[in-house]
C-alpha cells in the first residue's frame, strides 16, 4: 500500500484552477436567489456550455474535449462549490451527451449537440418501485388489455 498522497498533476490543476475562478465569478453570488427560485437555470446551463464544460467527458472526435474522468469529478466539484444545483446539472449533462451522442441510433444521437449546446435538456428516469435507482434491479412486463392493439 502506497503512502504517497494523491497529488494533481499540473495539467489537472491548471484546469481546476479555471474552473474554480470561472464558478466563483459567475454562479457563487447569484446561488441563493437561483436557489430560491422555481425557475430551471437555462442561462448557466448555457455559460456552462460556452465555457466548454458540458462535452468534458465527450470523445473529441465527437466534439467534446476528451477529458478523463478526473476532470469531470473536478469540474463538478468546483461548480458544486458556487452552486450545488449547478454542479448536479453539469454532472448529469456531460454523461448523458455522452450516451447520446454514443447511442446506436441516429435519431437519438441527433440530441446530444442540442443538450451540449444547453438548448435542450435530457433527464434520467431510473427511480422505480421496488428498485429505487438501482437501474439494473428495474424490470418490466407487458400486460395485454381490452382495446389494447394486437
């Protein structure tokens, strides 16, 4: 077992450090009146977007940056810092732009620029009875019923 702490390498850091100035200046002063608020923060979904931050985790021969997975935990913990609403969002849209965008099927793929671009939003839906969000314990059944088709 290794004793040498985990350090960042600079690369990392650099990139930390710009994010970090990035959701300080932008999102930390304004968090409590967006967390106040009803209304789903589309404007910094997009400064998210324009700030590179919503393809982190995409391929770059798809687009996105080609970031590992350390940089994505960084980038969200340091926009989670200012807004932890945001951090969630950035979180959740970099993994689902890249499963879009990996998806078999073209029509589904077709979304994941407008969902990097912030100009539409995906979401999850793996919270089921019995299975919580426990995503490989869902199960389904098809029940045919009067007037129900073939």
């Amino acid at each position: 077992m290794s004793t040498t702490p985990f350090t960042l390498d600079d690369d990392h850091l650099a990139f930390q450090q710009e994010v970090r100035k990035l959701a300080r200046r932008e999102f930390l002063d304004s968090y409590l009146p967006r967390a106040d608020s009803t209304e789903f923060p589309y404007a910094e979904l997009k400064q998210l977007a324009q700030a590179n931050l919503t393809t982190l985790s995409l391929s770059e021969d798809r687009g996105g940056q080609g970031a590992d997975l350390l940089a994505v935990g960084l980038a969200c913990e340091e926009i989670g810092y200012a807004d932890p609403n945001m951090g969630y969002i950035l979180f959740s849209t970099n993994s689902l732009v890249t499963l879009l965008a990996e998806h078999p099927s073209p029509a589904v793929a077709a979304w994941a620029d407008p969902v990097a671009r912030g100009e539409a939003l995906g979401c999850w839906a793996v919270t089921e009875p019995g299975a919580g969000s426990d995503a490989g314990a869902m199960s389904t059944k098809a029940v045919r019923i009067d007037g129900g088709g073939a």
